[in-house]
C-alpha cells in the first residue's frame, strides 16, 4: 500500500499555494502530470474532496 503526505491546506496563505499543494497530491495519486492530463469533472471532484479533508 502506498503512503502518500501532503501539505496541508490549512498551513497556505492563498488559493495558488492550495492548488499547488493539491497538484502534488494529484501527481503522487495519479501520476505526473495528472492535472493537465485527466477530465476536466474529475479533477473538480478531486480538488472538492481534497479541500473537504485538508482545507480551512
């Protein structure tokens, strides 16, 4: 099983260094390049779980 860290949300300032953090999450779930890479929904429904676990 894979261990996967993350920065959290909560720790970033502003809204680019959440998405910034929310991409490596993406990439080490995934793999690189993921954001750019995968459908459009999906990473909106990724970037809502990821901000319900992690963000403020």
């Amino acid at each position: 099983m894979k261990t996967y860290t993350s920065k959290s949300a909560k720790d970033n300032q502003d809204n680019s260094s959440v998405w910034e953090a929310f991409t490596e999450y993406l990439n080490s779930v995934y793999f690189e390049g993921a954001t750019e890479t995968l459908e459009e929904e999906l990473v909106k429904f990724e970037y809502a779980v990821y901000l319900s676990c992690y963000g403020n």
